[in-house]
C-alpha cells in the first residue's frame, strides 16, 4: 500500500499542477545553456544537488512532523527569488488542493486554513505525504525526483527531444538521487534536534536569477 501511494504521489499525472513549470529549464533552453541530452543532465544534476537538495530536506522534515511554519519560513529563507516563492506557493496549493480530495484529512484542512495563500509546495509534499501514510525517505524521493523529472519533460517539449533521451537521463541519474534523499533525511534528523538552521540552504544563483528574468518574458510556454 504504501508503495504504491508513493507512486501515485511521485506521478507526474497526479494533478499537482507541476506540468505547467519547467523549474528553470524554459530559461536555460533559450540561453543555450540546455540544447539536448548532455545539456539537459548537466542541468538536472545542478538542480538535484541545490534546489532539489534544498526541497528534499523540508520535504522529509515535513513528514518527520516538523511545524511547517517554520519550515515554510525555512523555505522562503532559502528562496531569494520572489519570482520562485510565488511559484512555490501556487504549487503548495495545488498540492494539497489535491492532496485534500485523494487523502481527506483534518490535519491537511488544518494546513490550508493555516495558509490561505499557501505554503511552500515541499513543506504541503511533507505533510502529505506523512497523511497518505509515507515516511521522510518516500517525501524525500519524491522532492528529488521532481527537482529533475519536471525539467526533463518540460525540455522534450521545448526542444522536441526524443523521450526516450529525457528519460535515459533520469535513469542515470537515479544514484545520485538515492543519494541526495539519503542527505535529506539525514539532514532532517539534525532539524528535529537543532532546529530548522540544520536543514541545507544550497545555492543555485543562476536558477533565482533566471526564474526573475523568466517570469518578465511577455511571452513563454511555462509558468516558470
């Protein structure tokens, strides 16, 4: 059961709203930093280790039962970028509007009363997960694989790549990613104990720059 909750949660067909977001991959094509395959897993491996990093973290944390208020400030701390806590917040609300219909729960009704204009999306991936009966390790995966699967499709259809070369690069890209999960709960463990100042606050200066410039575009095929 828990398995394969983990597996409708980490779908991208869940209806969790990240379809619509590249996570910097939009602005990254049109820079040529991203022009097929090897671009594409240079990029991914960047986001895994900072953003994806970053997210792991309060996601696993969040489902270790962490106050996701102050997780949520944990976020917006680590998030320069208004541009990326506007999107992280769409996609919190998205999350658990959601999360809300699939795993009916007060304490998810509690979280959207708490934050009516929504939390950041790995602090509500944390909590849901924690619902839905997952532990940090499920929530931790499941923040790292998004970090690098959105990217991945966004750039099959930005650029017409071969599917079958986006998902190669996840695929071999898949250590790495234990690893970083393995990191994050890690990590979480130390915050239960020490406060939310344990969690990683990797840097990624060209993804917040970017997403600013991104979100000024008049015309673009992503949210971000």
């Amino acid at each position: 059961m828990t398995r394969a909750t983990l597996l409708v949660l980490a779908d991208g067909r869940f209806p969790a709203g990240g379809h619509a977001h590249s996570g910097g991959a939009e602005a990254a094509v049109r820079a040529g930093r991203i022009t097929g395959a090897a671009g594409l897993e240079d990029f991914c491996r960047g986001r895994l280790h900072t953003a994806g990093l970053v997210s792991a973290a309060l996601a696993a944390a969040g489902a270790a039962g962490l106050d996701p208020a102050g997780l949520d400030a944990a976020a917006d701390a680590r998030t320069p970028s208004p541009a990326l806590r506007t999107t992280a917040r769409k996609l919190g609300r998205q999350l658990l509007r959601a999360a809300r219909a699939t795993w009916p729960s007060p304490e998810l009704d509690a979280l959207a009363a708490r934050f009516p204009k929504g939390a950041h999306q790995p602090v509500v991936l944390g909590t849901v997960a924690r619902v839905a009966g997952l532990g940090p390790h499920d929530a931790a995966h499941c923040a790292a694989y998004e970090a690098v699967s959105g990217p991945a499709t966004a750039v099959v259809r930005l650029l017409g790549l071969d599917p079958f070369e986006a998902t190669a690069v996840l695929a071999r890209l898949a250590p790495e990613l234990d690893r970083v999960a393995d990191r994050a709960v890690e990590a979480a463990r130390h915050a239960a104990r020490e406060g939310t100042e344990a969690l990683p606050a990797a840097s990624a200066p060209l993804l917040e720059i970017s997403a600013e410039a991104h979100a000024a575009w008049p015309v673009r095929l992503f949210a971000s």
